[in-house]
C-alpha cells in the first residue's frame, strides 16, 4: 500500500511545475497590471479580445472577428460558449464594462491613456462589442491584445486583485507576498485545458539562489533572470538545459540631444563608429542577443533593414570627431561625457566596456551607477548626458516611434526624453497614427526609421536573446520574443519516469 501511495504522488509530479521569478507581481488586476510579472501572469489567467504571433501580425482571442465600418468604429465579434473561471458565461457586457471602468479617470487606471481616442462603447447583443472613436488610430487594436487588456467580469470591484478571475488557461488559487502565486488548470478553457496542472511562481530575488534552486532540483524553470555567465555553468548539469531564442526587447544608448555637446550628430555618429557591439555581446552577453540597426526587432512586420548601419569603424569615429570639432589635446583626449546607468551588474559592466572601447578614440567616459527610481527620475527629468536602458515591450509596436521620439511627447507626455526633435519625425508619427492601409503604414515606418538612423536620438544596441534554464526532462520550450509565459499552456509534462524530483 505504501509503494503504491508512493507511486501515485509520483506520477502527479510531472504535472506540477515550479517557476522562480524575481521579483512580486504587484497587482494582478489586468486594469492596473504593468510590471512585467504581473503581465506575464494575467496572460495566463485572462483573455483579451485579440492577441498577436511574433512578426506582431493581430488575431482573435475572445474576438472571431472585426471589422472597421468606418475609420473611427471598431466593432469587434465575440467567441460564443466563453465562461470565466467561476461558470460565468463571458459576453459583450462584461468587455464594455472592463475599458469603461479603465476610462473612469475616477479610478486612475494606469492604461486610459492608451485608449484616450475612446468616446464610448456599446454592447448592441452579447457577443458584439462597438468602440466609437474621436480620430483616427492605427494603433488601437494593439492596446487590446493579450495581456495588455485582460477581460474580468463586469463586476469586478476594487478589491479584485485579491482573487482574480478570468477565462485563461490557468485559474486563481492563491497570492503569498513575496513568496508566490500558485495557479491551477482551467478545465474549460475555450482552446483546450492545459496538460499541467498546476503552476507555481515562487519569488527569488537573489539571482545566484534562483541558480542554486535550479541545480539541487527544488524548481523547475525561470526565465531570462539569470546572469549571462552564470548559464553555461548550470548547461553543464545533467539535470538542466537551456532554452533560447531571438527576442525582442531593446537595449539602446539613448542621447539627450538637449546637451551642447551631444546636440552634435556628428558625434552620436562618431559614439556609435567607436562602439564593438559584437564584443559586447560575445564576452559580456555569451552572445545571448542579436545586434540591433534600429527600434523594431528583424522579424516585424514593419522592420527596415536598409538603414544606416554602425559596425565597428575606429578611423571613421575619429574623422568625424575631428569634423565636428573635438580634437584630440596633447593627452590625447577630446572630451568627456557621463553615462547614467542602473546599479544592476551588467550595465556596470556593459558601461565599464564602452568607458574603455570610447577611450580609443579619445573620449573618456565617466560613469554613474544609480538606483533604478533614481534613474528613472533623472532620465525623465532630462537630467543626464547619456543612459543605458532597455524596453521591453513598448518597442512592438509602429506607435513607439512617436511616443519615443515626437517632439509632441517630452515627458510626462511620453518617453522622448532627449527632448529629440525633427520636424520629419513629427510629421511621419502623425501620419504612422492615423494610416490605416498596413503597406502605406509599412513605408511611412520605413522612412522614419532611415532618419533615426542618420540622426540616432538612440545608439541601438541589442535585442537581447530570451532565455530558460530549466529542467531537462521538459524538453524544448517554445518561448515567445516577448518572453511571456505562454508557453506554459501548451507545455507536455514529461513522463513520470523523467521525473527528477
């Protein structure tokens, strides 16, 4: 009797997973929701009316179907036989009431702005929903894709984050603060229940215990969390293996083109002929990312590839140095610049290889390590020279190109925090808003990112590769770009023979 109560906990093993994540999920309300393990989770539990592949091509979630009767009415046809977690049926009433409670500015709903077009919606019969719009906006059907804008029940009060409930593949059991969140299989989720059964994300800020956790066998997987050099370390475990792909999320050098100094194209040029972006990321990164020649990742529908580019050009660096005026003095330096950072290990030391490779053309670089807030605040207030950062997500879509470099958003009106202005610029991020032809849309994306690459408001450096220490026995994950956790809802267990727990 016992060998055989044994026996069955084992087989139920390869049905549990345990998931380390670094950080909590601050709020898993999908009208609130915008740290990255709140998203990634709310993917799981929700659905949205609409979802896209990784050339970011859309297509039906809740949504069959839409069509666009006019230029300024979405209307927007619903699955049938759609329940929430609870039983409930999921229908037109509860989508309305899911974006008018984010239009409410009464209650401060981190996402109106993406949907600040919307005059009103209707809910003509269940399974038709109607957003009326007060201009153009090509890009509004990219604000309602999984997990941007998860549907919850029309009656979904302000308390609940403390037990959400969706129509995902996953369901809602339980939230520990900073311990973990643990979900269970839905079993009539409208595209087939899961195989697993159950998930867990524990939290593990520490990146070398998430990495001791892995090699003992007390978790199962993390993702894109551990230190590029700590990874074929953990290969080198019979245990594990590691899952990577090309991703989509942007590291740049972005330059604030307010500063005298770096107002000078010549000079952003000349930064990005003296920068090795190919040994940054082959000693730095274990060549864990793809060089990047502009904002939007190779695979989008959208992405130029005839553009300026910058490889590696020392003597061409200094010719445009000299031309703009910065000679080298009897110390062979022509000028110093700061870069601001965050205090995170690799960008000090992605900031420490540029100080030296920058010194070679004679530019001494100081650096200025800082607490993520205090960045952030900085950055905003354009109180900086140069910065390291990253985007991650924002990047997928043609509307960045407006709300990162239109002279219309200097923050807190948008992200162009180099106050960068072009009247070209400015021009394309309105017509890029209100095209609605894809092809015409395509070539005024082409053109405005040509002129990013001459002018370079960012040096782009890399897409950094989504990557997954995991166990074994579970094979090859099919990771997404975006390194969401999709995947899990498709993932076969592996049979309980390969179980190393």
């Amino acid at each position: 009797m016992s060998l055989a109560s044994c026996s069955r906990q084992a087989a139920q093993d390869p049905y549990s997973l345990t998931f380390l994540i670094e950080s909590n999920p601050a709020n898993l309300d999908p009208r609130f929701a915008t740290d990255a393990q709140s998203q990634h989770i709310d993917g799981l539990l929700f659905s949205s009316l609409l979802e896209r592949d990784e050339q970011m091509n859309l297509h039906g979630d809740l949504a069959e179907s839409w069509n666009l009767p006019d230029p300024l009415t979405y209307v927007f046809h619903l699955r049938t036989g759609v329940r929430f977690h609870d039983g409930r049926p999921l229908t037109s009433a509860d989508v309305k009431a899911t974006f008018d409670y984010i239009l409410n500015p009464a209650n401060r709903s981190p996402k109106r702005g993406a949907f600040r077009m919307v005059t009103s919606i209707e809910a003509p019969d269940p399974a038709t929903i109607i957003f009326h719009l007060n201009a153009p906006f090509a890009s509004f059907t990219t604000s309602l894709v999984r997990p941007a804008v998860g549907i919850v029940p029309r009656d979904a009060g302000i308390d609940f984050s403390r037990h959400p409930i969706g129509s995902g593949p996953f369901r809602f059991v339980s939230q520990s603060q900073d311990d973990e969140v643990a979900l269970e299989r839905n079993p009539d989720y409208f595209r087939g229940a899961p195989q697993l059964a159950r998930v867990r994300f524990r939290v593990v800020p520490d990146a070398i215990v998430r990495a001791l956790e892995l090699r003992k066998g007390s978790a199962d997987l993390e993702m894109s969390s551990l230190n590029p050099d700590i990874i074929p370390v953990l290969a080198k475990q019979p245990i594990l293996a590691i899952t990577e792909r090309p991703g989509s999320n942007l590291a740049y050098l972005g330059f604030n083109i307010e500063d005298p100094t770096l107002a000078r194209r010549e000079l952003r040029q000349a930064l990005a002929y003296a920068t090795d972006r190919e040994a940054l990321i082959r000693y730095l990164l274990h060549n864990q990312a793809q060089a990047a020649n502009g904002i939007l990742p190779p695979t989008h529908w959208a992405y130029e590839p005839n553009v300026t580019q910058y490889a590696l050009d020392l003597p061409r660096a200094e010719k445009l140095l000299d031309t703009a005026g910065f000679l080298r003095q009897a110390n062979g330096v022509r000028l110093q610049l700061t870069l601001k950072t965050s205090t995170e290990e690799q960008a000090r030391l992605i900031g420490a290889a540029l100080q030296d490779q920058w010194r070679r053309a004679g530019v001494e670089l100081e650096l200025r390590p800082l607490e993520i807030a205090t960045l952030f605040s900085d950055v905003a207030k354009g109180n900086f020279q140069l910065t390291y950062l990253r985007w991650v997500g924002a990047n997928n879509d043609p509307d960045f190109f407006e709300f990162a470099f239109s002279s219309k958003r200097f923050p807190p009106d948008g992200a162009n925090r180099g106050h960068y202005r072009d009247p070209r610029i400015d021009a394309l991020t309105d017509q890029i808003r209100t095209e609605m032809d894809r092809e015409k849309r395509k070539a005024l994306c082409s053109e405005a990112q040509k002129i990013l690459a001459d002018d370079l408001p960012y040096l782009p450096l890399w897409f950094a590769d989504v990557v997954s220490v995991h166990r074994r026995a579970l094979g090859d994950l099919a990771l997404s770009p975006t390194a969401d956790f999709d995947f899990l809802a498709t993932l076969r267990p592996p049979t309980a023979g390969a179980v190393a727990h």
